[in-house]
C-alpha cells in the first residue's frame, strides 16, 4: 500500500482493485473518518493465444462506481516484444476510433459494451507479427485512477496435428454410415445366394411365375452389387467428402 500525503489528508492508493479513501485530519481525535470516493476496477486476459488469419478477441471488462458518461473513454495500446515503444490501436469516447496507421491499420473492431462494463476489441487477420504486449485503460470521470491489466498475445501457425484431426473427424462422420450401408447389403446378397444354393441342391424345380421372379430378383441383385461398388468406391476416394458421391449412390436404389 502506497500513501501520498498532502496538507490534512492522506490519499491510500491499493494495488490490484483501485480505490481510493480520503482520511480526514482536520484536529487531534476529532472528525477523523475513512470515506472511499472513486473506484474503479479494470480485468484482462492475462494470455490469449491465436491463429494466423483467426479473428482473435482481446477481453477487457471494467466496474465503476459512478454511471457511465458521455465522458468515458477506453484506449487500447500495443507494444511489441523486446520493446519499450508502445502505439495506440483504439480509442473510445463515445463513438469508435480505431487506428488508421500502423500494423493495426483497418483490423481493429469494437466489440464491446460500455453499459455492460465491456471494453472489448478484436483483431481481423492476425499475422505472426501481431505477438506482444496490449493494454487496457478506461476513465470513467470522477474515476480515473485504475490499475491497467496487460495482455499478452501469442500468433501461431495451425499445426499439422490439428489439421489432422478434423479431417479425422470428418472422414470418421462420413466413414461409419457407409460401411454400415456395405455390410448390410452384403449381408443381404449373401443369406440370398445361400437360399438359392439350398434350393438347387435339393433339386426343387420352379414354376414359370418363380423363374420370372427369379429374373427380377437377379436384376435387383445386380443393382445391389453395383451400389455396394459405388459405396466401396466412396469409402476410398476423396469424393466421399462430396455430396456427389452419395448422391449417385442414391441413383443407383
């Protein structure tokens, strides 16, 4: 805790939540008090990490004692890694100021809420060259003084493992209702050509109306055969990740 005396008063100024108190000295043991006056509390992300050409949200959010104003303002800062030197990105008071010079030139969107004590903005393509260190400071008139939180953003490349894993996932999607399809018409074919089997062993002989049938039955089962082709075909080309391959699966029911 940090005191500042000056003439009858003394100002205690606490890290972390701002406030400040006024303690009143005005005689030895009378009209001594504690009133706090102004506070204002401001949090941040500490880390926030994003990809290269991934929206990326910088969160910053505030609690004010006194009612949000026409007087309000919000500046977001940037400075770089290894850097002492710090540029501003975006100014509030009222109406949206963002930066129209610099790296953040044309990236930087509102996207916050002052009636909901939100200071949020975010970062449109972000490259490699956008890592470092961004600051969030708002005045809201009487209270100014607040601790200023820091974010510290880190832009990486997509990995080949995450990459891998959702083409992973959409083949195991696309997969699973195919083979299940293969298996059950082969399963069909088969119980049929073993019913066929029994009956020519046993040497049944047919009707004119069963051999008609019959021919219906190998033509039907000729189309299976060729649709059980098409889905086999799906299963180990790039088309099943299409609406066309199954789409000419369909055509041939």
């Amino acid at each position: 805790m940090k005191a500042f005396r000056a003439r009858n008063s003394v100002c205690q100024v606490m890290e972390g939540t701002t406030s400040l108190a006024w303690q009143s000295q005005s005689g030895c043991g009378r009209n001594r008090g504690v009133h706090i006056v102004l506070s204002l509390e401001i949090k941040a992300d500490a880390h926030v990490r994003g990809y290269v050409g991934e929206k990326i949200k910088l969160k910053c959010t505030f609690k004010s004692t006194s009612s949000v104003t026409d007087k309000l303002t919000i500046d977001w800062t940037y400075r770089p890694p290894s850097s002492s030197r710090t540029e501003s990105i975006f100014h509030y008071q009222s109406f949206q100021y963002p930066t129209t010079a610099g790296t953040f030139r044309d990236r930087i969107s509102w996207v916050g809420d002052v009636y909901s004590g939100d200071a949020s903005i975010s970062i449109s393509n972000p490259t490699l060259k956008d890592n470092g260190t961004f600051s969030c400071a708002v005045k809201n008139p009487p209270d100014v003084h607040h601790n200023i939180p820091v974010t510290e953003l880190t832009v990486t490349e997509r990995g080949f493992g995450t990459m891998l894993s959702s083409v992973a996932l959409l083949s195991v999607l696309v997969f699973l209702p195919s083979a299940v399809v293969v298996v059950l018409l082969l399963l069909r074919m088969a119980r049929k050509s073993a019913g066929l089997k029994k009956r020519s062993k046993s040497g049944y002989k047919k009707s004119s109306i069963e051999v008609s049938d019959d021919t219906d039955q190998e033509e039907g089962d000729d189309c299976v055969a060729r649709l059980c082709v098409r889905c086999a075909e799906c299963l180990v080309s790039p088309c099943h990740f299409s609406v066309h391959c199954w789409c000419s699966i369909f055509l041939f029911t």
